[in-house]
C-alpha cells in the first residue's frame, strides 16, 4: 500500500513557493514516510556588488538496531542570481528530504488476495 500526499503553496506575489511532497508505504515488511520540501524566495536586487550568500548542506543518518529503525535526513541551502529582462534577482532556495524506515510488525500486515 502506498500513499501520497502533494502541497504546491504559492503567495499571492508570487514571490514565495512551497512544494512539500509526503509518502508512506508498507512494502516487504519495512513500512517507509518519505518527506520532501522544497521552498524558493524571490527577492529583486538593486545592488549589483551584493555577495551571494554561502551554501549549506546538512546530511544527518540514524540508525537504531534495537528499534530496527533507520533515518536519514538532508537539507540544501543556497541562492542564485538570475536575470529577468533588466531587472537581477535572488533566488534563495531551501531544499529538504527525510527518509524514516521501520520494519513492520507481523501480526500488523495485512494479506490481500
């Protein structure tokens, strides 16, 4: 069985985006949540010196035996410039995946025919 759930969140300025994605299966015996974001901000820049900021990347993975669990987590930060007509823009951007992994007791799963 699986199941997804998609979120597309825009502001009315069109300046702000969210896009979240959310899946859970049961597959073999090991039950999956699968998590997505991803959020971008447009900002116009009127000073052509400016610095862009720095990146950022965060990878984080977790792993319980005793529990028979497993997790895995990773964030992407940064910023593009971009150039529409004559006008520059930032772009900063925030980009997420978590990944949790479980095994799925016996008597719990379900035999469809």
């Amino acid at each position: 069985m699986r199941d997804l759930l998609f979120k597309n969140l825009t502001s009315t300025d069109k300046k702000r985006r969210i896009i979240a994605s959310y899946e859970t299966s049961d597959n073999q015996g090991v039950h999956s949540v699968i998590r997505r974001h991803f959020i971008y901000v447009i900002k116009e820049i009127n000073n052509f010196n400016m610095q862009k900021p720095k990146s950022y990347l965060q990878v984080i993975r977790e792993r319980n035996t005793n529990e028979m669990r497993e997790k895995f987590y990773c964030r992407v930060k940064g910023s593009i410039f971009a150039i529409h007509g004559m006008k520059l823009y930032l772009v900063r951007y925030a980009n997420s995946l978590r990944v949790d992994l479980s095994i799925v007791p016996l008597n719990a799963i379900e035999y469809r025919v």
